[in-house]
C-alpha cells in the first residue's frame, strides 16, 4: 500500500514542502544579514585581498 495516496496525504505533503521552503528562504536571508549580505565568494575575494595588504 505504498502507493495509496489520498487527497489528505498530498494535502499534507504540500502543506509540509510550502513551510519548509518558506523557512528555508527565512533562514537564508537572516543568515545574509548576520554576514552583511555579501555572498560567499565575494567575501572571499575580499577577504584574500585584505590578507595581501597585510602582508
């Protein structure tokens, strides 16, 4: 009875993808906001060119 899906189930399933992706999208943006919203590899490439004029 794997594949016995009712309406409740794949409304369940629904319910459950929107929230996630909406925490998903949540959590990502505070988590750009804790490190000034500079993407990764920007912040890197900041963070080697600092490091070169320190040398």
């Amino acid at each position: 009875m794997v594949f016995n899906f009712t309406w409740e189930t794949i409304l369940l399933s629904i319910i459950v993808a929107a929230v996630t992706a909406i925490l998903y999208l949540f959590l990502g943006k505070k988590r750009l906001a804790e490190i000034g919203g500079i993407p990764t590899a920007i912040r890197e490439q900041k963070n080697h060119q600092d490091a070169k004029k320190q040398n």
